[in-house]
C-alpha cells in the first residue's frame, strides 16, 4: 500500500538528489534536501484539506485532479514559476532566464542579486500575510498557547494583518534606503522598487485569498444543498445514496483546488528564493516535494483518515513567518541559506514532537479514564 502510493515519490527522489549532486556537488545534494522538506512541509495541511475534498469527488475527477493536477503543480508552480519570477524581476525573458541559469551561473547570479530586493519585497509581504492570518485567527487547537491566545483576540480588529504588514514593508524600505543612502546612493533607486515589490506582494495574496474564499463558498453551498437533499430523501424514507460529486459541482471543487495549491505553491516557490537563487536546484527540490504532497493527498484519501499530528499545520505557518522575515532581512544583509533551510526544519520538527507528545499524554489519560470505569464496575459489582 506505502510503496504503491508512493512509489513514484520515492524514484522521483532518487532522480532528484542524483541530480542534485552532479549538477551542485554534495551542497546541491544538501540545498535539495532541505527543498524538498520544506516544500512538503508548508504544503501538508493542503495534502489534508485536499484530501478531504476529493474523497467527495466521483472516480473521473479524481483522476484529473491526480494527473493533469500534477502537471499544472509540478511543471507550471514548481518548475515554471520560479523561472517567471527571475525574468519579470531581471526584466530578460524566460528561456533567456534559463539559459543564463545553465551556461552562464556569474551573470544569472549578478542579475538575481540584483533583482533580489524586488524578490525579497514580494515574497516576504506574501508569506508574511499568509503567517498574519493564520496566527490572528481564532482555533481551537494552539500550539503555543502563551502567544496564540492574545494574538488571537488582537485579531478580531479587522485588516489588522494588513496594517501590520504595511507598516513592516514601510521599515522594511527605509531600511534599504538608508543603506543607499550610507553607499553613495548606488541603490537610491532600489528604495522605491522594494516598496512597489511588496505592495505587489501583498495584492498577489488578496487576489489569490480571494479567489479561495470564492470557490470555498462555492464548496459550501454546494455541501448545504446535498444536506438539504440527504434531509429529504431521510424524511421520505428512501435510500440516502453517498455523496459524491460530479459535473458543475466537481468542476468548481477542481478549480477550487487548484487555487489551493497555487496559494501554498507560492509559499514554497518564494520561501525556495530566500534558500538558494538556483533555478536548477530549485526546481528539483519543489517539484519532489510536490509529488510527495500528491502522494500524501491518495494516501489520506484511500486510508479514509487524517493524520492526527495537530500541531504540524502550526509548524508549517511559524515556518513561513520565519521565511517572510529572513526575505525582508536579506534586503540589506546576507544570510547563508543553510540557516534559512533549517530554521524552517526546526521549527516542523518542533511541531511534530509536540504532537507526539500530546498523542501521548491524551492516550494516559484515557487509559487512566478507562481504569477508573472499570474499577467503579467491579465494585459496584461486588
């Protein structure tokens, strides 16, 4: 079961890193490595929602959203994206884009240093508003209860995360602006560039928070009409068939998908910026770790259960707020990207023994719960 769901992760990972190290040497293997975890990572909570969505789907969509989806999330997000990045912020086209990124690794990484505070901008307002929203928002579950449950309720201020944000790019741009300023105004332009990177950045994630939020309500309305016919057939006494959806309904939920997987692709995609400017290395480490996410999506749905590790999704989001900062601080100072890879990683790892841990201690308590009934039966027995 393991091997054939993941199957093709596993020899995609293997292609991967083999490349990874004739390409960039063990340091490319290392780079990849850290990649493709991150990647699996910040995408694991879209392997659960996507789950739970398409064990509604009927067999057909199924299958399109696991191969023509693939396509779209590992060649066009994973693969091309970053390819598109590079060119828009180095104002060159995309093949020229790879090819410099092949043949030409000095001029590439001259014109990605150079364009890096645009990138920065962009990618540090984006995952910073995806990190904001996630941590004003009310849930039952914390992680780290001291600092979930008054930021929690700051959150009830609307477009607080906005604000917040704004104000971070405004510090963030006058900090590279007095760096400019201190270097004989080389970069005096760059001050205006980053403020305009950023507010793209934070448009880019409205417009994709945006279209989400529609096709969610899309789900919803969808959900609420089947329950309304599941209460009818229930009163009229006939058989109440498994709800799986076909036709519009499917369609809607594959494009809401999609949108899904784009939104965390970005996460991936610029967090991967603040890792290594290496297109090459890039792609290879997203596009595994978006198999491994395809994978883990099959693997839910066949299982027909969700993986019961709560605190992952909140490693995931102190991951990316991690990477927002660390894009902002690169503004003006280098950071290697070793660091910037295994921060994310502590912070998974943290999340997942912190759930082990709590698995462990509901488990106690239950098994002291049961103790007790049995007791009070015997000796209410005897």
């Amino acid at each position: 079961m393991l091997l054939k769901t993941f199957g093709w992760s596993f020899a995609v990972t293997a292609l991967g890193l083999v490349a990874a190290v004739f390409y960039g040497g063990w340091t490319g293997f290392g780079i990849v490595a850290i990649l493709s975890i991150l990647e699996i990572s910040v995408s694991f909570d879209n392997a659960v929602v996507n789950a739970g969505i398409l064990k509604k789907m009927n067999a057909f969509w199924q299958k399109i959203f696991l191969t023509i989806g693939v396509l779209i999330a590992v060649f066009g997000m994973r693969l091309v994206f970053p390819v598109v990045i590079v060119a828009i912020s180095a104002k060159i086209g995309p093949i020229e884009a790879v090819r410099l990124a092949v043949d030409d690794k000095d001029k590439y990484q001259q014109l990605v240093t150079d364009a890096h505070p645009s990138i920065a901008a962009f990618g540090g307002m984006f995952l910073l508003m995806i990190f904001l929203d996630f941590i004003f928002e009310e849930r039952e579950i914390k992680w780290l209860g001291w600092l979930e449950r008054p930021l929690a309720k700051l959150g009830k201020v609307d477009m607080l995360s906005v604000c917040i944000a704004l104000i971070v790019l405004l510090v963030s741009a006058m900090t590279f602006a007095t760096k400019a300023h201190q270097h004989g105004g080389i970069h005096a332009d760059k001050a205006e560039t980053v403020l305009i990177a950023g507010v793209a950045g934070l448009i880019t994630y409205l417009i994709v928070s945006g279209l989400s939020g529609y096709f969610e309500n899309k789900l919803e309305e969808e959900e609420e009409r089947e329950h309304e016919a599941e209460e009818e057939a229930k009163r009229s006494g006939k058989t109440v068939p498994a709800v799986v959806m076909a036709g519009k309904a499917a369609f809607f939920m594959f494009l809401y998908l999609e949108v899904l997987d784009a939104s965390f692709s970005f996460d991936g995609v610029i967090g991967a910026f603040a890792i290594t400017n290496d297109i090459v290395l890039m792609a290879l480490g997203l596009g595994i770790g978006a198999m491994y996410v395809r994978s883990l999506t099959v693997y839910l749905v066949r299982q027909g259960t969700l993986d019961d590790y709560v605190y992952l999704e909140h490693g995931a989001h102190y991951a990316i707020g991690a990477l927002a900062v660390i894009l902002l601080v690169t503004i003006r100072y280098e950071i290697h990207e070793v660091i910037t890879g295994l921060v994310g990683v502590v912070l998974i790892a943290w999340s997942f023994f912190s759930s082990v841990q709590r698995n462990r201690r509901l488990a106690a308590a239950e098994g002291k719960d049961t103790g007790s009934s049995e007791k009070a039966e015997v000796s209410s027995g005897v």
